[in-house]
C-alpha cells in the first residue's frame, strides 16, 4: 500500500552520473553538479563515492505528529 508511512526508510537524494556529448562523464548528487569532463564513467562514480563519504549521515526527518482531533461538535444545538 502507497499510504502507510514507512519510517525505518531514510530519503536520499538520487545518485547518478550521465555522458556528455563530448564523450565526456558529469557526477550528479540529486540536482547538485559535483563534477563534469571525467574521463571514465568509474572516475565519476568515484567523486559520488567521495562526496558521500565526506557528508555526515543523513539526520531522517521526522514529521510533527498529528494535531489532536477536538472532540468538540461543530453542529448547532437546537
């Protein structure tokens, strides 16, 4: 099911290296540019590997509990 929360799991950001027109490979850490003009795309992988390891581990978000519902009726009383 798509609506349970599944809290044991940390949200990173998308690793990911492309190919430049140039032949060349680019090192992306979700949107951020790490580097561009590696030689090999082992060479980009390695500066995604770098950068990770130079990042403290990510502190997980935890969302604000629900607000508690008031018992309160909202009807009018006759």
């Amino acid at each position: 099911m798509f609506d349970v929360s599944n809290d044991s799991r940390t949200v990173e950001p998308r690793l990911s290296v492309q190919i430049e027109r140039d032949g060349t490979w680019t090192a992306f850490r979700g949107a951020i540019l790490l580097a561009t003009g590696l030689a090999t795309v082992t060479d980009a992988w390695d500066v995604i590997d770098r950068a990770a390891s130079a990042r403290p581990p990510a502190t997980p978000i935890r969302l604000p509990a629900a607000p508690e519902q008031s018992r309160r009726s909202w009807r009018r009383s006759a």
